[in-house]
C-alpha cells in the first residue's frame, strides 16, 4: 500500500474546499437516501466534517498503532448515530467515488486499490470496536433532566440522571443531544464525579450562533430528556500514578466542568483520609459574573490543599487579577513536578500550554483535551470530535 501515494491525493482533494463534501454528500443521499435522515437537517455545521475527517484517518492508515484507541472511540462513540455495517460501505463508496470524480487522471487502478484497502482497514477497527461494546453498554443513554440552574446571562447548570447509570471518571466528556436541537451533538464534560446516585452534571454556555448550546441555556427545563453517548477521553482523567501529583488547574469559562469533576473527588478524598495533593486553580473569565462557581472555589480555600485565583480579562473594575489567566499562572509559577491540567477554548489551552513550556513544565506534564483530528503530520489537536457533531466553541 502507497500510503505517500493516499496523503498527497487527499491533500490535492483538501485543496478544492467545499466541492468535495458537497459532492460527497450529494453522492450519497442519492445513492442512500435513507441515510439523510442520520444528518442533521441544516448541514451548515456539518459541512466537511465527516468527509474531511475520513480522508484524513484513511490517509494515515500507516499510523494505524498510534491511532487504534482513537479509532476504536470512534467506532463505539458512533452507535449512537444507529451506524451499521452497511453504513460504512455506503459512506466508502461515496468517499471513492469523489475522489475518482476530483482526481481525474490521477485515479489510477494501483491508488483506487490503495485507497479502498487504507479504508476497509479503517472501518473494519471502528466495526470492530462497536460490536464489543455492544456486549457492555446501550448505544446511548436516556438522561432525564433533573435541574436547570442559570447562573448568568449565558451559562445554565444542568443536572442529569442517565438511566441506566453511565459510568466516567473525572474528566471525561459524553456527547449530548437535546430534544430542542435533533441530530445535532455537542460534548459536554461531567463537572462532577461520580455519585452514589448516579447524576451528573453539566455546565453549559452559549456560544454565538450554536444550535445545541443555544437549546441548553434558553429551553432545557427539568422534566425533558437528553440523549447521552458513552464517556470519551482519557487526556483529563488521573490514572493510579498522577492522583499524589501536586496539581495546576488552569480552566476558561465553563472549561472549569472537568477540573471541578477532580476537584470533588480530591475534597472527597481528603475527607475521608486526611490526604490530598496540592491543587492551585485558576479560573479566567471576561467579566466577573462569569466566574459562575467563585462562591464554592472561595469556600474550598479553606482546605489546606486548596489554592484558588479567579481572572479577569475584560473588566478594568474588577479589584481581583486582571488580564490573561495564562499570564496568572506564568506569574504564580509552577512547582518542579506538578502536573498541569488546562481546559477551555482551543485558543486559551495554546496559549497556556505554550507559556508553561517557557516556564520549563515537560509537555508530558501539560494535559489537555484532545479531540484529534489528522493531516499530513500525523496527530493535531486540540480540537472538536469531526462526525456530524456541533462544533464546541470557545467554552465547554
């Protein structure tokens, strides 16, 4: 297989911007109209998401160790969607068959081999993965709203029970369809960790033009009920070795969810034992009403354990830290050894990861989300999930 020979046609395909997709799934509904309906109804959003993320994994296809646990996230994540086998032989057929409209002479017998071999490695992994974890897991999980809470003008907290329970760790995130916004997905990461019995709970801000995030702040009411998908990412979660860390929380907006989430279990854990690592939080927001959860970090400054540094950029009123959350932390500094987690917009988590490498903090030591997309160097992030979910915009 000529994996040079799938990256440098995809990347002449990325060249011709939306005549791809829009042929792609043009080829598609015709050929299988009874998918349009997996689709959300307005495509704007979903645009070159799921044609671009295909090419790019099946274009990298030689990279398949690396990507094995993405894959396979992928294939799980994806029952929620009703997908089937036969879905993803439609979808492939689609996918060659654009590639052999837009390549034209360069679509020879050996690269449509390729190609179609790079992509039934591909699927058959992400098949694979669904087909064990139906053995485990529903396809999605029925959450009944329990609460909606508006702390500000944009941001609502929601509580959420998922029957039956849905297991996470701190960290995690679960993708969420509201009945208000149908087929659109958006993820959202618990804020909590896990309770005896069995809620979650999710902060949410609007973000300007979002449909689902639109939906969750302005509609949701208790009584209503979301569809949720299993837990994804293990980038925010603790494994065995880190949780006697030492810890540095940077979070922006309603990215404080996951970070809360650990904060929790450590106060929970410090309760019952005595023992807790040193955690400093800091918590950036554009004015100071947005900083929807001060109360509660101000009320944990009483745990020997806790730090706790509230920014804020857009208000020169505010008698607190002003300016960029990042440029807090760099001022604070680290301590040797300290783990760093950072969430928020993709924008903030550059930023900061960028500073704290200045600052000499290992990029192992620097812990992010990772939404992984692919192009011709491999890995990118950190970025959305790219199948047919809405965009997460600039607050979790």
């Amino acid at each position: 297989m000529d994996t040079a020979a799938l990256k440098h046609t995809w990347s002449l395909a990325e060249t011709l911007g939306d005549e791809v997709p829009l042929f792609f799934y043009s080829h598609l509904f015709y050929t299988h109209p009874e998918l349009r309906a997996m689709f959300p109804v307005a495509m704007a959003t979903q645009r070159d998401r799921l044609v671009g993320a295909l090419g790019r994994i099946v274009s990298n296809v030689d990279q398949l160790d690396e990507l094995t646990a993405f894959i396979g996230q992928l294939g799980r994540d994806h029952r929620r969607f009703e997908v089937i086998a036969e879905h993803y032989d439609a979808v492939g057929l689609s996918l060659l068959t654009t590639l052999q409209h837009f390549l034209g002479d360069l679509w020879t017998a050996e690269l449509a081999e390729d190609w179609a071999g790079a992509y039934g490695v591909i699927a058959t992994a992400m098949v694979q993965a669904a087909e064990e974890s139906e053995l485990s897991s529903p396809a999605s999980w029925a959450g009944q709203v329990t609460a909606v809470e508006r702390r500000s003008m944009d941001i609502a907290i929601v509580h959420v029970r998922p029957e039956p329970d849905l297991p996470f760790e701190p960290g995690q995130s679960f993708a969420v369809e509201t009945p208000y916004a149908p087929r659109l997905w958006r993820y959202f990461s618990a804020a909590n960790a896990p309770r005896q019995d069995g809620t979650i709970e999710f902060h949410v801000q609007l973000v300007p033009g979002g449909q689902v995030s639109g939906a969750v702040v302005r509609r949701l009411k208790a009584g209503d009920v979301l569809r949720l998908g299993s837990a994804v990412g293990q980038e925010l979660t603790l494994g065995d070795a880190d949780r006697g860390r030492d810890l540095v929380m940077v979070a922006g907006g309603t990215g404080l969810a996951p970070l809360r989430a650990h904060l929790e279990r450590i106060d929970l854990q410090w309760q019952t034992t005595g023992d807790a690592p040193r955690v400093h939080l800091f918590h950036g927001a554009r004015v100071p009403w947005n900083l929807y959860e001060n109360r509660l970090m101000q009320s944990l400054t009483g745990r020997p354990w806790f730090s706790y540094t509230p920014v804020v950029s857009d208000d020169p009123s505010y008698p607190g830290r002003k300016g960029f959350v990042s440029d807090a932390v760099v001022e604070a500094g680290v301590s040797p050894g300290a783990l760093a987690m950072i969430c928020g917009s993709p924008s903030m988590v550059r930023h900061t990861a960028s500073r704290l490498r200045e600052l000499g903090v290992p990029s192992p030591d620097i812990r992010f989300e990772l939404f992984a997309t692919l192009d011709e160097d491999g890995l990118r992030d950190p970025q959305p999930s790219p199948l047919v979910e809405e965009p997460m915009g600039s607050a979790r």
